[in-house]
C-alpha cells in the first residue's frame, strides 16, 4: 500500500508533495465556491430554472461579482444588502414613522 501511494501520489510528476500539502497556501479551503454557491442559489430560488433565467441570474452574479472586485482594486468598501430581520425590519419602521410624524404627510 505504502509502494503505491509513493509511486502514485509522491513520486508523480502531475501531483507530488507540493500539491499535497496546503503548508503557504492563500486559499486553503473551499470557501469561495462555497460562499458562490449560496449565493447563485439564493437569487435563483427555484431548484431548476429554465436555462434563460439561469443564463440571466449567472450573468447578474457575474456582473455584481465583477463590480465588487473593481470596488476592491480602488480600495472601496464592497456594498452588501443588509438582511431584512426583525431588528432590521424595526428600524426601517421607525425611521418612516419618525419622518412622517415629523412631515405630517401620508404617501401612498
């Protein structure tokens, strides 16, 4: 067994030892595609789109994924939503209630 893993995975010119081992390596797990994963599948929100609306929905992804690795090489913050939770939700609230106690104006 020892033989063949030597041979196999050591001694192999297309693997070998520095390809078998993350010791120095930036991105060391599979967080990213993960994190690309949740999100595509988020804004789908059907388990088989039609192959228009999934060509749609990469291409926005795409778009947005683009804008915030630009927004990073110029040193910007990269701008997420903000998740809609009771608290969030709370404050929305209170801000509109405060601004139309203050203007005493009705907008529909």
């Amino acid at each position: 067994m020892f033989q063949y893993i030597k041979r196999r995975w050591i001694e192999c010119s297309s693997v070998g030892p520095e390809r078998l081992s993350v010791f120095g390596c930036t991105g060391i797990t599979n967080n990213n595609a993960e994190s690309f994963h949740s999100r595509f599948k988020r804004r789908v929100k059907v388990a088989h789109p039609s192959v228009f609306n999934f060509l749609r929905h990469l291409s926005d992804i795409t778009t947005d994924l683009m804008t915030d690795v630009v927004r990073l090489e110029q040193h910007r913050r990269i701008k997420r939503r903000t998740p809609l939770n009771s608290e969030n939700l709370k404050l929305i609230l209170n801000v509109i209630l405060t601004n139309f106690v203050k203007e005493d104006v009705l907008i529909l």
